[in-house]
C-alpha cells in the first residue's frame, strides 16, 4: 500500500484536486504529520508561512532587549550566561527559518518583508530594557510565555515547524529557569535590587500578556488556524495557563503582580485576571511602540554589515561544490 510522506495511507488513489484536498483532511483528522512534499491548501501553506516567518523574525528581533546587557552584566558567570541565551535566539531564529523555506519561501524575501515592514514580530520586544533586572524578568515572563505557546506547537500538524519546537521549547525552559534564578539572587539581595526587580515585573507584566495577541473574539486566524491543528489552542486559553503558571512562582520570589483584579477563582479552579490594553497591543504592532523604530534600524543596520559574511559564505559554499564535482569527475 503507498503511504504519503507522514506515512498515512491515502484516503483514495486519485490525484485530482478533491482527491489531495481528502488526503489532506484525512491526515489532519488522524493527527498525522504533513511534511513538505505532501499536498496541501494554499492557505494552509500561506498560514504556516506567516506564523513561522514572524515567529523566526521575533526570536532575531528578540536579541536586542537583553543583548544590550552583555557589556553591563554584573559578573563574568553573568555575562557568558546572557551571552549563550542570546545566541540560543539566533539558533531558534535559524531552525524557524529553515522550516519555513521546506515551505517553497526564501529566507531573504522573508527577511525583505520584516525589513519592509510586510511582516511581524513578537510586540513584547518594543519594550525596553531599563535595568539589569529586565534580563531576569525576560527570562521569567517572556520565556515563559513562549514555552506555554510553544509547547504545544510541537505537537503542531506540520512536521519541520513542531520538531523544531522540540528543541527549542527545551532552550526556552532553560532560559526561563535562568531568569527566575536571577530574580531569586537580586530578591535575596538589597532592597534596591528587590525594588529594581519589582519596577521590571510591573513594566513587563501585561505586555507579557499581550504576546498571546488579541482576545479570543477579535482573533482572525484562530479558528482556521485550529481547525488546521497549526495551533492547539486559543490565544485567551494560553494566556490564562500562563497566568496560572506564573502567580505561584510570583509568590515565591515575594513579588507582587500589577493587577488588582487578579484572585483565584474557586470555581474555576484558575485565577481571575485583568484585561490587558488591547489597544495598546495594536499600536505596539502597528509600529508605535517605545522601541519599534530603534529595534528595525538596528536589524537595518545588522543585515547590511552582515552583507560580507553572506558573500563570503557563498563564495565558499560555490568553491566547495566545484571542488567536489571536480573530484567526481576526476
Ligand atoms: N505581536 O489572529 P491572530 C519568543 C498579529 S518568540 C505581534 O490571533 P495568530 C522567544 C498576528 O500575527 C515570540 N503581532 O493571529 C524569545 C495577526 O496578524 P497577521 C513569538 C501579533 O497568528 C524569548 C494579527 O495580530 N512567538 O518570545 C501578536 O492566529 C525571549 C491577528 O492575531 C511566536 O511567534 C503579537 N503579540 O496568533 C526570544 C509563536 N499577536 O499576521 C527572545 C508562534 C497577534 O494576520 C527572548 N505564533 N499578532 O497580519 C503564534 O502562536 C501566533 O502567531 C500568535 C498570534 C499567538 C502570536
């Protein structure tokens, strides 16, 4: 019997239009991987290409914030911990572009559209850091975030984007035990450095919120999205987890989260929480947040003094394939 490249068998032998698109559907109904050389809805692709472009996109962009600490970081074990966090970004930003090009795009044009502002990146990295207590508190929060939307994308219906979640919610999981691990020394410390961790908590609380992106009833992609099995959950369902996660781990640093309206629901058995500005989650994403322009003119910048490396890696890679016919030939 043929299988398809996830392995499933096929719904029916043909392979007219509504033979793939049954296919297709037969594969996401069974939980079944699609991998790139299966057929699949132009949407779907479309879809896939979008959220893994600008989830690529946030984790280069994602840098910035803490990287600006690596000069200032308090001590050497400090330093080379930030130092190998921020090129774990980089590492997740390449796994994320490379699934994306299984999906028939280039990674320049991707990069094209961030620089032409044709596509997105994560909002929370319009915000900035203002002290080395924002390093612990990225780690905490945005980490965290990542991981409660991140895990379950590894179990996302397109294989190359769900196992490079794999690897990279294990990177996450230890970015986010370094930050609480800061936060815990700075908290057991003075009582400005306590006073510098509770000012980060309240300035990243609710934009850590808005990662999530807009409520649930106001989200366009969802539905689609899930029926696809892209992703696994709502917007609102990851931000309560998230919530839930993290009041405890507050409560055992002695940090207050900014929120009067955030009390745990009996009933429900979850906390009850505020709601985030959602209009301050539009402007952010429109470009006008407190660091949009100064995060895309340092990218800007980055990518045309990058411009040497990139010829020069072509110019080697061209040299190794020539050499490598030549010695087949010889
Ligand atoms: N920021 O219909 P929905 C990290 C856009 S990685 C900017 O709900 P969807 C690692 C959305 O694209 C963080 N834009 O959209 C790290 C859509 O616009 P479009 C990134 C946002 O796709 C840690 C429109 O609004 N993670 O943190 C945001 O179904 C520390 C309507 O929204 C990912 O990308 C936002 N917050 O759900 C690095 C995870 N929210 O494209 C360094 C994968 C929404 O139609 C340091 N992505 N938008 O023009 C996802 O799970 C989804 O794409 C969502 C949005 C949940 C982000």
């Amino acid at each position: 019997m043929t299988t398809t490249e996830s392995g499933a068998p096929p719904a029916s032998g043909g392979t007219g239009p509504a033979d793939l698109q049954e296919r297709f559907e037969a594969t996401i109904a069974r939980d079944q991987r699609v991998e790139p050389r299966d057929w699949m809805p132009d949407g779907y692709r479309r879809t896939l290409i979008r959220q893994i472009a600008q989830h690529a996109h946030s984790e280069i962009i994602g840098m910035q914030p803490e990287a600006a600490w690596i000069t200032r970081a308090p001590s050497l074990r400090r330093k080379a911990i930030l130092l190998a966090k921020v090129q774990d970004e980089a590492g997740h930003g390449l796994y994320l572009y490379s699934a994306a090009e299984t999906l028939g795009v280039d990674r320049a044009e991707l990069n094209d559209r961030l620089l032409e502002g044709r596509q997105k990146y994560s909002s929370i990295f319009n915000y900035p850091t203002l002290t080395f207590a924002d390093v612990g508190v990225i780690g905490w929060f945005v980490d965290g975030a990542a991981i409660c939307n991140q895990v379950p994308l590894c179990r996302s219906s397109y294989g190359p984007y769900a196992r490079a979640m794999v690897r990279v919610c294990k990177e996450e999981s230890f970015h986010q035990r370094q930050g609480y691990e800061l936060l815990r020394t700075m908290t057991r410390g003075t009582k400005a450095q306590r006073e510098m961790v509770q000012d980060a908590v309240n300035r990243w609380w609710w934009p850590s919120l808005m990662m999530f992106g807009p409520p649930d009833e106001n989200s366009p992609n969802s539905a689609q999205s899930m029926a696809w099995k892209i992703k696994r959950h709502s917007n609102d369902e990851l931000r309560q987890r998230f919530v839930d996660m993290t009041v405890p781990q507050a409560e055992a640093l002695g940090v207050t989260l900014p929120d009067p309206e955030l009390r745990w629901n009996e009933e429900r058995g979850r906390y009850d929480f505020g709601t985030p500005d959602f209009d301050e989650l539009v402007r952010v994403i429109k470009g006008e947040g407190p660091c949009n322009a100064e995060r895309m003119e340092r990218r800007r910048t980055a990518h045309e003094e990058g411009a040497w490396v990139r010829e020069a890696a072509a110019a080697h890679a061209a040299k190794q394939a020539s050499r490598s016919k030549r010695g087949m030939a010889a």
